[in-house]
C-alpha cells in the first residue's frame, strides 16, 4: 500500500536533505549552536530542577503492543562480592536488558524509514540485525542541549489530559504557545504536554497506550518553518494513536524523521515540568537531555532534565 498523496505533499515542503551537506547526519541538531547554548544557558536564574523521565522498572510503560520493545529486565550479577579476598571491599554489580526505546528515549533518525530511504536520501537497508544503523545512528546525536519549550497543550484548553481522539494541530500549538508567553524559535527544543502521561502514573498502562492524543500530521510543517531542532512529548506513539488519516501509520515519525532530520521523542514525564512553568512565569528553560551513545543504535534512554 502506498503512502496518501497528501503525505507526500507535505513531505515535499518540509524535506531538508542535502540542507547540511550530502554526508550530514544529524539533521536539525544543526540549528542548535554555541550561540543558542549560551542564550539558554543564561536563563538559568533560580537553579530549580525538574526530571522529566519515567523510572526505568520491569512494569514500566511497555505493555507488548510493539514487538520486541520489552522493559528492563534487571538481574544482580555479584551482591556484596568480596572480589580480592575474605575482609577486602565487597561491590555489588547489575546487568540489564531493554528496549532502547523502552521509557523515556529519543528515536534516532533511523527509526523510521518511507519508500526505501531514511534521512538524507540514504537507503534504507543501511540498517542491518548486525551492522545496525550504518548512519544517523543515535550515537551521532552527540550532545542535546539548549533552550527547552514547553508548549502545555491540555492546560491551554484548560484540562489536565486532552481526549484520546485529539489530535494536536498546528493552531492547538500556537494557542499553547500564546498560553505560555513564549515565542518558538530556531535551535529550540520542543516539549508538547497533552496529560496523557496522568494515566501512566495512576498505574493505567493499557490506557496510557491506546488510544492516545498525539501530534497530527499537520504539526512537521509548523516546525519546520520556526527550525525546531528537537521534539518531545508525553505519550507512548509521539502522534495520535489511532491515525486521523485511516491507514496511515506513523506518518508523522516519516515526516520528523526521515524528511525533516528531526529527532523526536516519547514517553516524556511533564506533569511536574507544567506545574514549575506555572510556578516560575515561564515556559523556557536550559534543557539537557544527553542521548547514550549506542553505536549503531535507532534510539536511546534518556534522562532529560529541565533547568530554571
């Protein structure tokens, strides 16, 4: 089946390949600069923190809808193991198999491919179950930092946690934007809040998965044309789960990630983050959020903090 003439509509106003250069491969990581580094950095006033991942736990957000994508299985390896002898220093010692984009993760830009390619016009089976990403692998995200947005969807229309069905539009964005009194620009770091993340952490995992409100796909557009370099939020499919164009299924990763070089992420903790923007007057902040460097890898943890 392929892919509706309105995706590829879009998918043609937003492409960036070739943008940085034929051998780029970080895409819109580009538009964050030493000088977006310093700007952000100067508007930590208070030094207040906010965490904004979930706990990496066995019963985490992974429920077996997505094959493969298991939580952490953790196991001890040594307890308290006197390594040099009887009376020496003992150390404890774990191991741990997960889904890189088991909690909360950026998906690489090879996450997702359309039509035989990923970013920048490379050939899709570049990934291989052995080589792994050959490009744009998640290791070459080498430092996500710089100035954090947060765009508070459900609070902009005055409730915690949009419907299942609703998709967020470029208008729901501005609305949200003029809510918080922030203007989105070049190199930012975008976090839409919609409080779908409430029904995780009230222990509904099924819920919190489906059907969930999400980005639609009318959203790419709105970031490209203000040079978002990143986006995140608090869902577990980043766009509307269901589809809002019947059949087709993760139409807005293809157009983040494989036309705009885009990273994007899920499962973003941003119930306490709304409440210290309410708090602080404000709706930007110094964010890091450092990618772990898989090599080869289509997506990593990650445990972003927001700084006041």
């Amino acid at each position: 089946m392929s892919l509706p003439a309105a995706f590829h509509e879009i998918a043609e106003r937003v492409n960036n390949w070739g943008r940085w250069g034929r051998d780029d491969e970080i895409g819109t990581l580009n538009l964050i600069t030493d000088a977006t580094v310093r700007e952000a950095a100067a508007g930590v006033r208070t030094g207040r923190r906010v965490a904004l991942a979930v706990e990496l736990r066995q019963d985490g957000v992974q429920t077996g809808m997505i094959p493969g994508r298991v939580n952490p299985l953790h196991v001890m390896v040594q307890v308290n193991q006197e390594l040099f002898g009887p009376g020496t220093v003992a150390t404890s010692d774990d191991a741990v198999t997960l889904g890189l984009q088991a909690g909360t993760h950026w998906d690489a830009l090879t996450h997702a491919s359309h039509s035989g390619r990923i970013y920048n016009g490379r050939p899709a089976d570049t990934v291989t179950p052995h080589g792994r990403a050959a490009f744009s692998g998640i290791h070459t995200a080498r430092h996500v930092v710089g100035r954090g947005v947060l765009l508070d969807v459900a609070a902009a229309k005055g409730v915690d946690r949009l419907p299942g069905d609703h998709a967020v539009t470029p208008e729901d964005l501005d609305e949200a934007a003029e809510y918080g009194r922030v203007t989105v620009g070049a190199g930012d770091i975008v976090l839409v809040r919609t409080g779908q993340m409430r029904l995780y952490l009230a222990g509904d995992r099924h819920g919190y998965a489906f059907p969930s409100p999400g980005l639609s796909i009318r959203t790419p557009e709105w970031f490209h044309a203000r040079d978002v370099a990143a986006v995140a939020n608090d869902t577990l499919t980043f766009e509307i789960f269901p589809p809002e164009i019947e059949d087709l299924w993760l139409g807005v990763h293809a157009l983040d990630l494989v036309e705009m070089g885009m990273l994007q992420g899920q499962n973003w903790n941003l119930e306490e983050l709304s409440t210290a923007c309410a708090e602080e007057g404000r709706c930007s902040f110094l964010l890091s959020a450092m990618p772990e460097p898989f090599v080869g890898g289509t997506g990593t943890p990650v445990a972003p903090v927001a700084l006041f």
